[in-house]
C-alpha cells in the first residue's frame, strides 16, 4: 500500500493536463482517476499528432502518455516537447505509463526528456504520487545539442573517480563523498 502524506495534496482546479492514450480502456481508466483527483480541465488526445497540436494551442501542466500507442513516436514526441522553444509547455512534467518497463524503456524514456515511466497496471494512488513526485521534483532544466529535458542525474555524486566534471557545480575529488568512491569507474 502506497502512504501518501495528506499535507502533499495539490489543487487541481485550474490545471490542465493533456492526456494521450489510443487504447479506450487504458484512456478510460486515467481519465476516472484524473477526475477523480479533482481536475477538470484535460484533454484527451488518441494520437501524437492531436497532442502536438493541443501541446501548439493550450497551456498544459501536466503530460500523461501511454508509451506503448499503436503508432510509432511517443518519445520523439517527448523529445519534440522538450525541444519545443514555448515555455510553459516545453517544461511541463511528463508522465509516460508503459505495459512494460525493461531498462532499454526507461533509457528511452529517460534520454527523451520524461520525468518519470511508471508500470502498469496503475493505481489511483501510484498516478497521484507519481504527479506529485513530478510536480515538486527540483532537478533543474537542461537544454544541449543532444538532450533537453530534466537532470538525468537523481544524485550529485559528481562524475566518476579520475575523471574531470564537466558541469561547474559538480564535486571536486576532495569533496566526493563515500557513496561516490564506493560506485567505481561505471556511475550509478
């Protein structure tokens, strides 16, 4: 059972979330429990050009995405979001909901620009502290020639022993901590 602390909870009355989902079932299930979070403002997309559109038209704050769509591209619609130079879009949390979650999904969603891939079969409780995890997580924003999107580092270890940093905020060797010494060459 998941434990959600009561002081988390957000007001959704006035946040609008884009939710894109071609399977009716699996659509049906997120928008009860959307709904039943409180939000009214949502818009049900069934395919990515339909969510690229309503990602061109309305101002969205929250992205909700099956990974698994009959058509090819969610993470390149992620990734064509992220890139997207239209603030406060291109920086709303993405959420991508996949039947199956091997490693290889969660690079891609990772390296797409998501904020998280969750599992299903999904439950009230995981989608909403999934969003409120999304919602106040302070990893900063980062744009490059290859990337744009969230951190992908969730810890600041700094880079790996005997290699030079190449973000000005990442610890020296002095300051590397056991945990960062104790992960070797590979990272984590």
């Amino acid at each position: 059972m998941t434990n959600i602390d009561p002081k988390a909870w957000i007001n959704f009355d006035r946040a609008r979330l884009l939710l894109l989902d071609d399977h009716p079932q699996g659509a049906s299930i997120l928008t009860q429990i959307i709904r039943a979070f409180g939000v009214t403002q949502f818009i049900p997309c069934a395919t990515i050009a339909e969510a690229r559109q309503t990602v061109l038209e309305h101002e969205l704050h929250l992205i909700l995405v099956n990974a698994n769509l009959k058509e090819p591209g969610v993470y390149e619609f992620v990734n064509w979001l992220r890139r997207y130079d239209q603030p406060p879009n291109c920086f709303a949390p993405v959420i991508l909901i996949a039947g199956h979650t091997q490693k290889s999904n969660v690079e891609r969603a990772r390296d797409s620009g998501a904020n998280v891939i969750m599992a299903k079969p999904v439950s009230p409780a995981s989608v909403l502290e999934r969003v409120l995890w999304a919602s106040r997580e302070k990893r900063p924003y980062v744009k490059c020639a290859t990337y744009a999107g969230p951190d992908r580092r969730f810890k600041d270890l700094g880079p790996p022993e005997g290699v030079t940093g190449r973000r000005y905020d990442d610890p020296s060797e002095a300051e590397a901590t056991p945990e960062a010494e104790s992960r070797g060459a590979v990272g984590g």
